[in-house]
C-alpha cells in the first residue's frame, strides 16, 4: 500500500502567481487606489472612470482620436483595478474593497500599507516562494535576472508562469515598497520577511529537506503542542496521530527513531527534542517536544518543494555552485561522487530551461532500470528528455543502447548522454544513426565539453545542444526527402 500523502487542504500547493495587470506602484498610488474604490459606492464605471483620471489621464497619447485615446486609458485603469482584485484588495465585483482591503485603507501611514499588503503577498499570494527562488539561485551563483527567475520558479518551484510575463517583477515591485528588497537588485532583507511575515527562509530551506514523514510527524505535533506547549507528548502518541490522518505514512515503523525522531531532533534541524523512554529504545518508545523554532513558524505556510519528484536529501543540496559539484566528481566518496553527478543533471536541465519532473526513477515503466532525470519542456513543442550522467573515463555503445529503450518506454524524444571521460566512436556512430534513421535524437556531452560548461557557463551549454540541434536537422530533413521521392 502507498503512503498517503498530507491532504492538500493542510499543505501549501501554489501553482501561480496574481496577475498584476497595471496594478503596481510605478503606474498607481495604492492608498488612492483604495479610496477611489471607497468612494464610488458600488458603482464600477465611476471607479474606474476616478481611477483613470488620476493615474492614466496622460495615457495613450499616440492615439490621435481623444475618444480611442480616452478607450485605452479606461482600459488602463480597468487592468489595475483587476489586479488589485487578484491581490485580494478589491472584491471580484471591482465595486467594493474586500477585508483586506479596509484594513488597508485604515492604516495610519504608508509604510503600514505597504507592509501589510506584503505580509500579505508573503504568505498568500506565492511571494515567500519567489524570495526563497531568488536565495537559491543567489547560493548556487546564479545571476538572478527577470528571465531566469522566471525560468527557476517554473523548473524547481513548480509556478506555472506566461511567456514573457510580468507577474513575478511586479510582485517583487510591491515588495521593494516594504522593504523586503532594495529599490532595485535582488538582496533580500531576510529580517524584514520575519517582521513583516512572520516567516523564515532558514525554517523553509529546512523544511523542504524533511521527507514526506517528517513533515507528517511534525505538523500532528505542532497541533498538539498548540495546546501541550514545549511539555514532552509520548512519541506513539503523536506517531499513532499521523498515522490516523496520513494513513501508514511510515514505510519502515520498526525505524522510526533513526527516519524521524533523530533527525528532526539534531541541532542541524532544531524541531524537537526527543528522549528515549526506560522502557526500550523502539521507534515509538520515548517522548518527543516542539521546540520553539517549531511553536513560532506555522508550517503549513513552509514550500513543500516535492513537486518534480526531487528526493529531499537532494533539494537540500541544489543550490550547491557548479564549481563546487565538478570538485564533489572527483571525490573518493562514492556518495557525494554520485550526488555531484545528479546535481550535474539538474544544473544542466536548469540551463537549457527544462523542467525537471522526476529524478532517479524506476519501477515497471523502466523496467527496473534508473533514469537520472527525467525532463520536460514546452518551448515551441512539447519535448521529454532523458538525463543520463556517468562518472567514467570511457562510455560504450551499449550504456546508449539501453537509455534509447528507456526513451521508448517512457516515450520521450531527446535523450542526453553525459560522461566526465570520452564516448566510443560506436556511440558517436550510434547516436548519429538515431538522428538520420528514427525519431529520436541523441545529445553527447563529454569531458571537453563539460570543460567548456565549467569556464564558460551556461553560454557554452547552450551552444552546444545548438549545434547538435543543428545537425540533428540536417539529418531529419533527409529523412523527408527520402520518404517523398521514394
């Protein structure tokens, strides 16, 4: 039997961000926003009409007939009334301010304003997503521009965003308001998120990290340390709690001490304490307590970070710079060997803007196989890849062979192939057969060009698949030559 997952009425499953529209504070002044909304008493064509004047009445002057001209400001103004309806200030009817709204217009002064609209964004509208986006790629050393975060919030924080779309700067422009970040560049003022917000980007880094029995572990806790405070609770009793409400979460019961209650309570973690009962040492022997860390943050506003199948121990590690995964390859461990390679995997998926869906699968669909990652991307057309790296000084015709099966089981179109040493001329020969004769193609990624990547960045990545790409084409479009004179 599957392990239940927590319902999605408890945990925190943002798929977008509002849509802003004109609805920012370089095209409109929140506070007389608010009382224009006020003011016009139900009516909306006297709300927009007030908002147009004050706002867009200088709008549109390419348009020489005043009455299109005068059209295109309404319109303006329309668009910001509505995204100040996405934010949760304006009611769907754009006729009345909504709770929210009213508390805002009753603060005393702006900077009140601004700093309740943004806890506001913070903890509701996926703003505590788009600050912890920005800290990781800041930690891995990325360059964090309106495009790639844009990118990095659809590939590793699941946020479905329109092409070329404004949502997440106008988003951050609200938050320049109050502080959060600078009047322009992306350093965040991680004391003013815990002011302003009450949360922690440290408690959601984490977080994210903590399996799906953790977390199950902690929020039953935390209920029941909302009434019991930081006095010790019988471990059963809270494990017996989650169980009732996620199902049999806990795949191995007889190690619940070392998958859960340890972990959660060293001082990396810092959730609980935990102390082992006379009675034995079983996982569900002894008591467990909420520290403070876990009384002060409410958890069910904490990023999941489980939705591209990434395995906690790897989320925890993926803001790890380039630099540093090319000197974990050659590390004599075989485990930080193998998580170099898979964060090499990622790395490189981010920089060709795929969005990865699943790492290390397997199960009937493989075959019993493992894929490193398995990717997606919907630029002109939908395409899947498959992501294999190997740390070897030589890779043969047959490690191909199997992840060309892979891809038909799986049915993908691209599969990349990366080593840290050399391919075969059979793996050349190979995957140059796959582009002339079938529908897949095949992306070779060896030591020189993995050279390339680490001096030159993601430029370099890029140029590559281009040329690949390039002569993939040349090779296809035989392909149609032949079948239309044949």
């Amino acid at each position: 039997m599957s392990s239940k997952q927590p319902d999605a009425s408890s945990t925190r499953r943002l798929t977008g961000l509002p849509e802003a529209n004109e609805f920012s504070p370089r095209q409109i002044s929140l506070r007389a926003m608010l009382e224009a909304v006020q003011d016009g008493q139900g009516d909306r064509e006297a709300i927009v009409e007030t908002i147009r004047k004050a706002f867009f009445a200088n709008a549109a002057t390419s348009r020489k007939d005043p009455l299109e001209r005068q059209r295109q400001q309404r319109t303006r103004a329309y668009n910001a009334l509505l995204g100040a309806s996405k934010y949760g200030l304006v009611a769907d009817s754009l006729t009345g301010l909504t709770p929210l709204g009213e508390e805002a217009l009753a603060t005393s002064t702006d900077a009140d304003l601004y700093r309740l609209l943004a806890r506001h964004i913070i903890r509701e509208l996926g703003g505590f997503e788009v600050l912890i986006a920005i800290k990781e790629m800041q930690a891995a050393g990325l360059d964090v521009s309106k495009s790639s975060l844009q990118d990095y919030l659809q590939q590793y924080a699941g946020i479905k965003l329109p092409r070329a779309t404004t949502h997440h700067t106008k988003l951050l422009q609200w938050l320049r308001m109050a502080d959060v970040l600078p009047a322009t560049g992306y350093e965040i003022s991680e004391s003013a998120i815990e002011e302003i917000a009450d949360l922690s980007i440290d408690d959601a880094e984490t977080w994210v990290a903590l399996t799906a029995e953790q977390k199950a572990f902690l929020r039953v806790l935390r209920r029941m340390a909302l009434l019991e405070g930081s006095n010790p609770i019988p471990a059963k009793a809270v494990i017996d709690a989650a169980e009732t409400e996620f199902g049999p979460i806990f795949e191995r019961p007889d190690q619940l001490a070392a998958g859960v209650l340890r972990p959660l309570a060293s001082p990396e973690n810092g959730w609980i304490t935990h102390a082992v009962g006379s009675a034995g040492r079983g996982g569900k022997s002894g008591t467990v307590a909420a520290t403070q860390k876990l009384l002060e943050v409410d958890v069910d506003l904490l990023p999941e970070g489980e939705g591209f199948g990434i395995p906690p121990d790897l989320k925890s590690k993926l803001t790890t710079p380039l630099q540093k995964i090319y000197e974990d390859l050659d590390s004599p461990d075989t485990y930080i060997k193998g998580v170099a390679l898979e964060l090499l995997a990622l790395r490189m998926a981010t920089d060709l803007t795929l969005i990865p869906t699943r790492l290390r699968e397997r199960g009937t669909t493989t075959g019993g196989a493992e894929v490193d990652l398995i990717a997606e991307a919907a630029h002109l057309h939908f395409s899947r890849w498959l992501l294999q790296c190997k740390n070897t000084k030589s890779v043969g015709v047959a490690a191909l062979a199997k992840e060309v099966g892979m891809a038909v089981l799986l049915k993908a179109h691209v599969v990349v192939m990366v080593t840290t040493g050399k391919f075969s001329s059979s793996v050349v020969t190979y995957a140059e057969e796959l582009a002339s004769t079938g529908h897949l193609q095949a992306v070779l990624v060896d030591q020189e060009v993995l050279a390339s990547y680490r001096s030159s960045g993601s430029r370099a990545l890029r140029a590559h698949f281009q040329e690949i790409a390039r002569r993939t084409l040349e090779a296809k479009r035989r392909q149609v030559v032949v079948d239309v004179t044949s």
